[in-house]
C-alpha cells in the first residue's frame, strides 16, 4: 500500500479546492439566473433560462474540460432556454419549478463550502496547525 505524504494530501486538497470554487461560482451562476426568470415571470413571450448541471461540466472520472473549469470560476457557464410548458403569452417560467432550482442551488453551495472548509482543515493539519 502507498504511503500519502502530507505534501501530496496538499496538492490533492488544492485540486479539490479547485473543484469547489468551480461548484460555487456555479451555484451562484445558477442562482442569479433563476433571480432573473423569476423577475420575469410575467413578461410576456419570456423564455426560463438554464445552465448545464455542475455533474455534466465537471466530466465523471475526477476530470475537468479546461474550459468549462474556467468559465465556472469565472461564472460564464453558457445558459440555454429551459424545456417547460410555455403559456398563451409565450412565457415559460414557472415559480414553483425555480423555486426547486434555486433549493438545489442552494445545496450545491453549501456543498462547496463544506467541501472547501474540509480541504482547508487537510491543509492545516498537514502544516501542524489546528
């Protein structure tokens, strides 16, 4: 079995770090799109906007695309129209489906935060600090 040095435990903290930042500025992307669709809930002929889930950006394996990783961090993940019902007037939001959204957002920031606070206490008890 390989023996992990606290240094490689720093350096898998670091891209777990990474990892986190990604997720909240996704979570904060997600949430300021929602904010928008529900400020235009009644404007006629508006379409919901989405973005791809976190889990279809960050690719199964532990793998990033490089350029989704950057437009995360740097909140620019490409919105899309969200499938829906859409109504007489041609808008397509609904309340009740963006309020779920916005608990998973929610979630998925928290998540981020848990997982940077973890990766943050490895580095500090591999530094001998507590």
């Amino acid at each position: 079995m390989k023996q992990v040095t606290g240094e490689a435990r720093m350096f898998e903290s670091l891209k777990l770090t990474a990892m986190a930042q990604a997720m909240a500025a996704h979570a904060g992307s997600r949430m300021g799109l929602i904010a928008r669709n529900v400020a235009n809930a009644d404007t006629p002929g508006y379409r919901a906007l989405d973005i791809p889930s976190f889990s279809e950006i960050y690719k199964g394996g532990g793998a990033f695309d490089a350029g989704s990783l950057a437009d995360m961090k740097a909140g620019k993940a490409l919105p899309f129209i969200a499938p829906g019902d859409v109504e007489p007037n041609g808008n397509s939001v609904s309340v009740e489906v963006e309020m779920v959204k916005a608990a998973e957002a929610r979630q998925e920031q928290e998540m981020a935060l848990a997982i940077y606070r973890s990766a943050s206490g490895i580095i500090r008890a591999s530094l001998g600090r507590t």
